[in-house]
C-alpha cells in the first residue's frame, strides 16, 4: 500500500469538542486535509516546536526525544494506519543498530514527536478516501497560519495588551515561557512581531 506524505497546516481550537483543538495535516500532493480532534497538551506540546520555543524544563516529547537520542533510537517516520469509529491509530517507525521496531501510539503524540525529529508524516489512501476533506481556495488560505498563532488567536483576548510596551511584552512573554504557559507566550509573541513589522 502506498504511503502519502502529510504536512502540518492548521491547529485551532475545535468548534465542536470544548478543550480540544483541530491539528489540520495536508496531503503533499494534493488538496485533501485530515482534521484530527486532540487534547490542549498535545496542541501546545506542537505548537511550541513549530515555533522553535524552548521552555525552561522539558515537556514529555522533548523527554522522550532526549532519552531516544541517548539510545541511539532514531525515529524514521509516523504512520497514521488507521481509522475506526472515528480514531486514527498512528505508529512510530523507529530504528536502532539497524533493527526496525514499530511502536503504536496516539496520533497527537506522534505529530509531537514528528516535529521533534523532522521526520515525515504518512497516511494511506484508505484513510484520507474516508476521513479526507478538500477545501476550496478561500479555505485554503484561512488554513495557512501557523500552528501555535491559531491556537494563540483561539484564546479570548487579554485586556491591557494594547498598553504594554515592547519591553513589557518581551518581560511578559519570558514570564509565560518561565511559567510553561505556551499558549500564552505565543499569544505575545504573535503581538511583539506584529509591533516589529510594523517597526519596521
């Protein structure tokens, strides 16, 4: 069966499940994208790799990275295999001395950990014929953001951040990181570029 390859597009927060986000993958080649409904942790364990964030102590996946790498264990790809009342089934190809292992997991913690890698993302035509939606070009662009902004922009807004300084706003954002609240820090890193754009 072949493989297609899957990139990450999109995650927001889920209009139907309150607390869970939607992690949008795309199909390389085409125009099908695979909603995936996941839990705030994994949404945010994502969100901060795809913005190269690093948080004071390491999250789950950057645990698991580090003792993999400790190993020797490398992790070659993921691979969501299947689908079933409506949840995907995904496994990690992982190799070490040359040997190949696949080990089963949850779909978000395999993306978590993908991003950690750089290893690709693939699916079956099974999965993407059954659970695949194509979007129209005006949906097309609105899934383009990245990952960590839409899951920053889902949050309702603060009052008072239209009054703060820069300065205040790096203090803050540093204070977010310190604090492990990444949502929260990619909201005010979204706002710093935003002033630094315009800066400019």
């Amino acid at each position: 069966m072949d493989k297609i390859g899957l990139d990450i597009v999109g995650l927001s927060y889920s209009q139907t499940q309150s607390g869970a986000y939607a992690l949008v993958l795309a199909e390389q080649e085409g125009k099908r994208r695979l909603p995936i409904i996941i839990g705030g942790f994994e949404a945010q364990a994502i969100a901060i790799e795809l913005e190269d964030m690093t948080p004071s102590r390491p999250l789950t996946h950057d645990l698991f990275k580090s003792f993999a790498e400790a190993f020797e264990i490398k992790i070659n790809e993921v691979i969501i295999y299947n689908l079933m009342e409506g949840i995907f089934y995904a496994k990690l190809i992982c190799v070490k001395d040359g040997k190949e292992v696949e080990i089963d997991t949850r779909t978000s913690d395999a993306v978590a950990l993908a991003v950690r890698f750089k290893c690709p993302i693939y699916t079956y035509e099974n999965i993407l014929a059954s659970a695949g939606i194509i979007l129209d070009e005006e949906d097309e662009q609105e899934s383009k953001p990245a990952a960590s902004k839409t899951v920053a922009e889902s949050k309702k807004e603060k009052k008072g951040i239209a009054s703060l300084n820069l300065n205040e706003l790096k203090d803050k954002l540093q204070d977010a990181i310190d604090h492990e609240d990444y949502e929260e820090a990619s909201r005010l890193r979204d706002e710093i570029n935003k002033r630094n754009e315009k800066n400019n």
